[in-house]
C-alpha cells in the first residue's frame, strides 16, 4: 500500500482534518477516511484522547485506503469506539495533524483548545482493563460489538451538605441543603451487588470463573467510586473485613487504574477540562464519565485526613490498600483541584502558566517542549496574552530559559529557582532553569513558595534584574557566606526514625550548637526550618498555610523529641493553666511536629559550615559547596563553583567573566533568614511579614556595591 498523503490545510479557514472511523465488526481491520472541514462550520465530532504508547509497537490500519502504522494504543482505543453499524467522526492527532510537518504541527497545536472545546464530546481511553486476557480470541472472533458496562455520574453536591444521601440518589438545592430523591441513583443495582458479594463471598468465589471473578471485581471499583461520589463514607463500603476478596480485588482495581499512564501524560489536562461536551473515560469494557472518578478520589481526604467519620477506619485498613487508596486520592485530587483554580480564579496568562507548570511536575512529554506547548490551551480565557507561538524546531534548552526569564521580569523576583530540580548532565538547560519534571520530594512547588514567603534572607530594594548571558547565564549578585564542611545522609520519610535522626543530629551538630549562645532554639528551628503549619479553612477547599515559630513552641519540641525517642515513661507535662497534658494531647503534639519535620526535609540532608552556620538543603548537596545569599532571592541558596566554562559563554575571548556556578538549591540557615547578614541596602533589616512582601512584589530591586559582587548561574 502507498503512504497516506496529506492535503494541505488552510490556516485562514481554520481548518482541520477529521477522522471518519468506518463501521466493522471487533476483530476486522481498522480502516478510516479523513475529511477536510472548518472549525467555522461548527462541525460535529467526538474527539479522542489518549497515550500514544510505545512509538515502535505499531500494527497497520488503513487511512484513506492507505497504510498507516498506529501504536497498538491508539488502535485498541479505535477499536473500543468503533460500532459494527454506523461510522464514528473523530479527531485524533497522530492521523488528523501530519506529524512529518512541522510547520502544520505549529499551528493545529496552537489551535488545539478551539479543537478540544467545540467536540460534541471527548472519548478518553485509559487502557485495556486486563479483561481481554482472559477472552479467547475464537470468542473474540464471534463478537460484532464488545461488551460494554456502562456506568453514570448521579447529580450530587458533596461540600455543603450535612446529610447522607439514599438510595434513591441525590441532588442540591442551594438555597436549603437536602437530598432529593428525584433521579435516582441510575448504577445502583450494581453497587447492591458489590455489597452482596462482600457478604456471601465465601460461598459464591467458587462458583465464580476467572472471567467473571475479573467483571465483578472491576464493578466494585466503580460501585466504591459511585458510593464515595455520592457523599457517603469509605468506610460504608466495606461490608466484612478489608481481607475480603471482593473488597481486596475492588481496591486492585483501583491500583491498576490510576497506574495507567494516561494519569501521567501532559497533554490530557486540557482535553480533559477544555471540552465543552461530555467527557467520557473508557476502561476495558468500562466506560464512565471522568467526572465520576474525579470526584470519588478527590473526596477520599475528607474522609479519613480531614474529617472524623472515616479515620479509625482509615487507621484498620491494611498499608498496601491504603497507598493504593492514598495514591488514587492524590491524582484525582490533583485533577479536579486544577479545574476547580481555573473555573474559579482569574489570573493573567503567566500567572497560570507557572500555577500549571508547578501542578504538573508529574505529567510527561514524549517532545519535552510539549510540557510547555501542551498547556497553552488552558490559558486561552486568561488576560494578558504571552504570545508564546508552539515552534516545534526551536531547541528546548531556548524555551525552557525563555520561560524561566517571562517569570523572573514578571514577579521581579528570582522565586523561579525555587522550582529548581536535579537535571542529568545532558539536558542541555543551564542549572537555574527548571524543566518541570519531576522534583525532590513530595512537596509541591505551591508548598514550597508557600514557605519560603516567610523568609527574607536578603530584603528588597533599588538596582537592576538579572542579565540573561547568551541566552544561558544568569548575571546576578550574590554575597558568598561560608562553605560546607559536612553533610548528613538524605532523609528519606519511609525508612527514616525521627528519634534516632534527632539523636545523630545532635551529634552532627555538636560543638555547633555548642558555640550558639541560643545552641537549643538553632536545633528546634532548623529542625523545622522555623516555621509551622495551620489549616486554612476559610473556603470549602482547605489549605495549609505557613507561619514562622515562636519560642514557646521550643517546649512542643521537647515533648515531641522525648516522644520520639521513646523517653516519656514516668514523666508528666503541665499546661500554662497548670493543668495536664492527657496522652492523645502529647501524641497529637508529637504527630504535629512530625509532620513540620517533614515538610521542610523530606529527601533533604542537613549540613554545617565552617564558620558554624547550621541548616537544610538538597539531596545533592556536597562538602566544598557554598552557601551565598542571591538578590532576589527570598532564601539562601547551595552553589557549586562550575567545573568548566560552557562553551556558549566561552565564546566570549578577551572578556573577563565573573565565576561561574552551578545551581544546587535552595536552604535553611538558621540565623541568616531574615536579612541578618545581607548586604546593607540603606533601608536596614525589613521587619513585619506583610513589609516584606509588599516589598518584594512592588519595591525596585537594587543592591550596593561592597559585599555583594556578580557572578553567572550556568
């Protein structure tokens, strides 16, 4: 067969390629046809999304009777659509945009939100369930359609509403919270079922097959996200014991959902939140609307983190199910806060650029520049257009740092080196310049800021922005403060005793701590990075929000090191009423502090220097690194004096350059944070939280010459 041929497309008309996905039975060959229309026309199509898959596990299918290889992806989510009676218009990528054009690849991608919001629908295909495996393709042959189970999102409001709903289902009146009955739960019967087998299990298993073991189980992975999205508790549904096969198959379920890598690609959030239409997900033989998986993970927290009903349940489920249970609430949690900030906020395009950057470390790109491209989409309502045009030939390392530097000009701050992460050696990106992949730890870049805005190493004032050095170095000032001596090992939260890290930690720190005439407040604080958190729940979304420590929190420390060590056996703690400290009160204070220990150290080391500073920093910090305080920075920053010159700057002969380091991350240094040793600007140490920002987001930026001096971040 010949090799499809494109017609050209009509940029003027806004014009794309549509797929009709011709009728046939199961096992047949794909075939398709592609047609030319204008999205001015208001055509109609139902557009897939989906991960292309392993680019070299292709099969044929014929376009326009011609070959195309497709991965095998791609062609099990067409066969999962396809019906044995009527053609199916779609627009798929890989066969509507010519892949080999650059040029026509630029501008589909830059109209790709127009594409998104004017499908009649989205078809999302996870994945095969496993199901197939255990269908014998002589069976498969007889098929003209597959099975499909289809299940529904009932019409529920979960977050203000005080009473449990019925079987009957549930809908929200806004003006008197209530349920009512009117539509009814449609899949109800199903999650009767689940429920049912739970309680006769040990009867029914054997009689079950293999086969239909598998369809029920994945039934009760939909039932348990029906009961979860229709307000009601974890904890209801659960019949028996969580070593039930049922229950413990129905949570497997789940784990093999979430870790399909459609979760995980860059380009989904937008054809996930664009569409207009309904979105629907397909699971194997499952298809469901995505809302209805959303809703039931994202709601998981309520119930066993944040609220009462659920957590002693919580608390008795085994640690395999719980991460399996953890991790789906994360994800979906993820999603559907996304779309919540977005219906919600109004932000110029840059700001929500940074805000999807920093949500979607965790997403991947088979074309690194689509971590940029592919959510541009999602800025198309935000003010203040960025002009940022998809060039598919441009080199990443240029967008990526052009990216980098639209933040650094906008906030007039360097918090962009906050995100900073470890990049192998040939990326090709300067060290200051994130590629928002993935990052130390399991806090979030909103965490992190949220952190570090309670810090001002080096306050704000008047003088010039950072100088961007053949479109590589990073021309800032900086003051040098001291080289580290000595290093811990990283923290990893999973295999890590906070006892025994306090017990190493004083040691390491020794005649540190010693030398500090406030030698117990260094170590509490920098254990913490002084700083606390609180829940914020002024809104139905609650936050955590930071605050620095006060000395009186020294004495929860104590209690909490002694909890940790296991010294509390005959020892009793007042109150400043006077009166006692119950047990759940010091156990409640020693899980406070250490959920504060994490947040400012997980995956982290602590290290001292040799004038006898004492702090936190990255995974990869090493002995002969230096701490410096950088102008416009908010925290002290680990760098590493460059082994060679780049090449790109090397270029440069004649000129003398400054020193050239590379970017470790950021730190805690205890004695430093608030503009304690920063270079005098005439305006002296910055006091009060609200100054400092105020500062920081409207104050010019300068700084005097004499301690500070420039050097190249590369």
């Amino acid at each position: 067969m010949s090799k499809v041929m494109f017609s050209k497309l009509k940029s003027d008309k806004n014009e794309i390629r549509l797929l009709e996905l011709l009728a046939g039975r199961w096992m047949e060959d794909v075939c398709c046809k592609l047609q030319i229309v204008s999205l001015d026309d208001n055509p109609t199509y139902d557009a897939l999304s989906y991960v292309w898959g392993d680019p070299g596990d292709t099969d044929k299918i014929t376009v326009d009777g011609c070959s195309f290889q497709a991965t095998r992806n791609l062609i099990g989510g067409l066969r999962r659509l396809r019906s044995s009676r009527d053609a199916i218009i779609l627009w798929v990528d890989a066969i509507c945009i010519d892949q080999a054009n650059n040029q026509e690849k630029m501008q589909q991608v830059g109209i790709m939100a127009d594409i998104y919001m004017s499908a009649s629908s989205v078809q999302i295909f996870l994945g095969e369930s496993g199901i197939l495996d255990l269908i014998p393709e002589q069976e498969q042959a007889t098929w003209d359609d597959p099975p499909r189970f289809e299940w529904h999102r009932d019409h529920t409001m979960l977050f203000t509403s005080r009473e449990p709903p019925n079987k009957a289902g549930v809908s929200y009146n806004h003006s008197k919270p209530r349920w009512d009955p009117k539509e009814g739960i449609r899949d109800q019967a199903r999650v009767d079922a689940f429920l049912a087998w739970q309680k006769e299990a040990e009867h029914s298993s054997a009689e079950r097959t293999a086969l239909q073991t598998c369809r029920d189980s994945q039934a009760g992975a939909f039932a348990i996200m029906n009961i979860l999205s229709n307000g009601r508790c974890l904890k209801s549904c659960l019949c028996v014991d969580s070593d039930s096969v049922p229950w413990k198959k129905a949570i497997e379920v789940i784990g093999h959902l979430t870790n399909l890598p459609w979760w995980t690609r860059a380009w989904v959030l937008q054809e996930v939140i664009l569409p207009k239409g309904d979105v629907i997900a397909i699971y194997g033989e499952i298809t469901a609307p995505i809302g209805l998986i959303e809703d039931s993970g994202a709601i998981l927290p309520r119930h066993y983190e944040r609220g009462q009903c659920c957590k002693n349940f919580w608390s008795t489920l085994p640690s395999d199910q719980k991460q399996i249970l953890g991790i789906f609430a994360e994800i979906m949690g993820y999603q559907e806060g996304i779309r919540e900030v977005l219906g919600i906020l109004t932000q110029d395009q840059i700001d929500r650029l940074l805000f999807l950057l920093q949500k979607t470390r965790h997403k991947e790109a088979t074309n690194p520049r689509d971590k940029i491209y592919g959510l541009l989409g999602l800025l198309h309502n935000s003010p203040n257009p960025l002009h940022i045009t998809p060039d598919y030939d441009r080199e990443v390392s240029h967008i990526y740092t052009d990216v980098a530097m639209r933040f650094i000009n906008y906030q007039k701050s360097l918090f962009v080196l906050l995100n900073h992460e470890f990049k192998a050696s040939d990326s090709g990106l300067p060290t200051w310049v994130p590629h928002w992949g993935k990052s130390w730890g399991s806090s979030s870049d909103y965490l992190i800021t949220q952190r570090m805005l309670r810090y001002m190493a080096w306050p704000p004032g008047e003088g010039l922005l950072p100088e961007l050095v053949d479109n590589y170095a990073l021309n800032v000032k900086a003051k040098f403060i001291d080289r580290i001596t000595a290093t811990t090992r990283v923290l990893v939260k999973a295999e890590t005793d906070l006892g025994e890290i306090c017990e190493e930690l004083e040691t390491f720190f020794g005649d540190d701590l010693a030398r500090e005439r406030n030698g117990e407040n260094a170590f509490w604080r920098t254990m913490w990075g002084d700083l606390l958190y609180q829940f914020d729940r002024s809104s139905i979304s609650t936050t955590i929000a930071f605050d620095r420590a006060s000395d009186g929190d020294g004495s929860m420390f104590t209690i909490a090191q002694l909890a940790w060590e296991k010294r509390l056996d005959n020892m009793f703690f007042l109150n400043p009423d006077g009166t006692l400290i119950s047990d759940e009160e010091v156990a409640h204070i020693a899980r406070f502090a250490e959920e504060n220990f994490w947040y400012a150290n997980e995956d982290r080391i602590f290290f001292k220097t040799a004038k006898g500073y004492i702090g936190s920093g990255p995974p990869d910090t090493k002995v002969g690194n230096s701490v410096f305080l950088i102008f416009g920075s908010p925290v002290p920053m680990i760098l590493r004096l460059a082994d060679t010159i780049p090449t790109v700057l090397s270029a440069r002969k004649g000129t003398r350059l400054p020193p050239c380091y590379c970017l470790v991350g950021y730190a805690y240094v205890y004695g430093i944070m608030d503009g304690e040793v920063a270079p005098k600007n005439g305006h002296g140490k910055a006091k009060g939280r609200f100054w400092k920002m105020l500062r920081r987001f409207t104050g010019p930026w300068y700084a005097k010459r004499g301690s500070s001096h420039q050097i190249y971040l590369v």
